[in-house]
C-alpha cells in the first residue's frame, strides 16, 4: 500500500555476483559511469568480506574468517541515492525520503548495468532487499500493542501491554541450505519523552539461472510488504502514516 506519510527511511538493494566475477580492478571502472549519471560525491573505505569457514582442531559450526576489502560509495549531491561497490556485490540505497519502489528498482537497474558493461561473467549468487522503518510516539500512555500486532503472526502477545525498551528478533532459513534467510528485527528505545520503534526487515534469495531476477525482486518486495502490514496496527496506518493514498 501506500501512505501519505511512509515511515520508510531507508530501502536498499543487494546483488552479490558468483565469486570472482566483480573484481577490485573492475569495480574502479564502474565509478566514471556512476559519476557521470550524477553520483558525484564518491567515498573510498573499506568493507568487511566472509571467507570459509576458519580451519582448527575442533572447527566451530558457523563460524567464518573475515577479510578486508575495498568499497567504494557513490552518492548524488542530496544524499538520497547511494551506490555501494564492493568485490562480487552492488547495493543500490534509497535514503531519506520514500520515492517509490520504481524509482529504486531505475537506479537500480542502471547501475546494474554498468556492472556488466564491467565484466564478463554475470551470473548472479543472490538478492537482498532490506527496508528500515521508524517512527516515534510520546512515551505518556505507551503500550507496544497499540502499535505492533502483538499476537498476530510475527510479534508475540508477550508484547502486548509492553511499555519498556525491547528488542524482538525474528529469523527463517539458512541461505546456503534453505535457498533464502529471513529476518526481521524490531528494537523500541524509551527517550525522555517519547518511544522510538525501528523495524528493519531482510528478504535474501538465492538465484539459479532459472529465475529472472527482475521476477525475485518483485516477489521480495511483496513479501516485504505483507512482512510489514502483519506488523503494524491500524494506529500506526492511519494516524502516523496518515492512511492509504
């Protein structure tokens, strides 16, 4: 659906390509392009990337080595649109103000495409799309019920009548195994005078040559916002978001 006032602060896109296939010699390429399409304001750090599992004695299950990696972000002059380059991996980031899953899924697309005028293999290992929602409301009278469909599918009637700092953390399925992770976690912080709610949700699929993947963004996305609607009251659509458009 969509709302007068979305509480959606931030929605990103992440296309991890088959190892090897997206260089650190080729990620330099893409960004003239991205400058050149107006993501002018260009970051050069680095990222945090996970190898194979870490070899012992007695190897713990799970557990993984990490390495550093270069990562490049690509921002346009607002601040709005963000492009992060990393080996094997492209996120495009909406940030701020909501402009539409069409918009996201153009910006997307673009500078996907620039990826594969970098390379030469371009088959894809998976795809992610994350959202993070907040809002605030004043801390007189709160309870997390009035906000959070506590005893519906997703938050616990645990919940209900909560009118403390919590954190709810919610997962499905292992990637590598299961084909697809899904996770959602909501943290509500007590200020001086008002509760702050987050709920950052992560749909991940695999990909196979099978599936197109313009099909699994758009089955993500409505999974994201079924994910969403179960989650929230008719409070939170009506009087903060301001109801349906």
């Amino acid at each position: 659906m969509n709302y007068k006032k979305p509480i959606l602060t931030e929605i990103l896109i992440k296309l991890v390509f088959e190892k090897g296939s997206l260089r650190e010699s080729e990620i330099f390429d893409i960004v003239p392009k991205a400058k050149a399409s107006g993501l002018t304001l260009v970051e050069i750090g680095q990222g945090m990337e996970i190898g194979q599992p870490i070899k012992n004695d007695e190897p713990k299950e799970g557990l993984k080595e990490g390495f550093i990696v270069p990562k490049i972000r690509c921002w346009n002059p607002e601040k709005t649109l963000l492009l992060q380059l990393m080996p094997d991996t492209i996120i495009a980031n909406q940030v701020g103000e909501y402009l539409g899953w069409d918009e996201l899924k153009k910006f997307f697309h673009t500078n996907l495409d620039f990826a594969k005028d970098a390379i030469q293999n371009t088959n894809y290992k998976s795809v992610l799309l994350q959202t993070i929602d907040n809002f605030s409301v004043n801390r007189e009278g709160f309870s997390l019920g009035q906000y959070l469909n506590c005893g519906g599918n997703k938050v616990p009637a645990w919940y209900q009548n909560s009118n403390e700092s919590a954190d709810i953390t919610l997962g499905r399925g292992f990637l590598e195994e299961d084909m697809k992770n899904r996770q959602i976690r909501i943290g509500i912080r007590k200020q001086k005078e008002s509760f702050s709610v987050r709920i950052d949700s992560i749909f991940h699929n695999k990909l196979n040559t099978k599936r197109d993947l313009n099909e699994v963004l758009e089955e993500l996305h409505i999974e994201s916002n079924e994910s969403f609607e179960s989650v929230i009251t008719d409070k939170v659509r009506n009087e903060i978001m301001g109801g349906v458009i």
